[in-house]
C-alpha cells in the first residue's frame, strides 16, 4: 500500500483515469484493505482520503491545479540553479529482454500503467485473462488472444489418467 501524499498514487491509477476507473480502483483497494478484511485503519483512512479528494470532480480539478503548480514550481527551481532532477540512467533495464516484451499496447490504466500487453503476456498472463473479460479490456481482446495464444504450448498434453474418485461405469 503506497503511502505517498498523491491520491492518484494511492489508488493506483494515473492522472488522466476516467472517473469510472477510480471508482473502481477505490472499491478494489477498500475491499482489500478495509479493516474487517485484513487491512489496517489507517490504510483505509489513506484510501478515504484519496476518494475524498479524486471523487467529487470539484475537489479533483482544485488537486489537479495544484499539482500543476507545484510541478511548475519545481521545474522553474530546477532550471534556476541547473540541477537535473532526474534519476541517473541505468545500463541495466528491469523489464524482460523478449522480443515480444514491448510489443502490442501499452496499458495507461491500472497497476500495470506503462506495460505493454507483451509484457504482460510474459510476467501476468492472468491478468491478460481477466482484462480480455472485463468492460475495459474489451478493445483490446483481439490482441490479448492473440498474445496468450503465441505463449501458450503448442505441444499435446498427456493423456491423463482416470481418477480413483471418478465414477465409473
């Protein structure tokens, strides 16, 4: 559970989500993190707080101007003083090095935001499985078969073997 101060951070999803999509972020993470399921008080109070303020559009367009700012803000600093507030470049990359890693659309929602159906083929299948189901996923069904499809075996299974619980004739 993130603990940073931006709602958008912890409810997991991107500055750009449609409200829809938070409401169902939101309703996700309470169920996961509600009190009476296993979570803590006060990682309910961090979702609260972050639906307080993404929930009402009003509330959201005032968080949305202050980010803004603050983003200007530090910018401007940036460029006064000549300091690079970026993280150093890595020679290693973290994602998959598969020829289909970066392949297919990229994900702007959800946990997965900024990962391609590729790679997601290759590190969550199931999650592909669950997104083909689901209302959003639906425009990208084709490619998601098709992907699961290309990483699936393509050798036969073995026959199985009847159960000893199986009944029988």
């Amino acid at each position: 559970m993130p603990t940073a101060d931006d709602p958008y951070r912890i409810l997991q999803v991107i500055p750009e989500a449609e409200p829809e999509v938070i409401r169902a972020a939101y309703r996700a993470l309470a169920r996961k993190y509600h009190p009476d399921l296993g979570g803590t008080r006060a990682q309910m109070a961090l979702l609260n707080a972050a639906w307080e303020t993404l929930g009402h559009p009003q509330e959201r367009a005032r968080h949305d101007r202050y980010r803004r700012t603050a983003a200007a803000a530090q910018t401007t600093q940036a460029e006064r003083y000549g300091v690079d507030q970026r993280p150093p470049a890595t020679t290693q990359s973290p994602r998959p090095t598969s020829p289909r890693a970066r392949s297919g659309t990229i994900l702007d929602f959800g946990r997965y935001a900024g990962s391609s159906l590729g790679e997601l083929a290759i590190r969550d299948p199931d999650y592909l499985e669950w997104l083909a189901r689901t209302s959003i996923g639906r425009r990208l069904q084709r490619e998601i078969e098709a992907l699961l499809a290309a990483s699936r075996p393509t050798a036969p299974r073995p026959e199985r073997t009847r159960s000893r619980f199986a009944r029988g004739r």
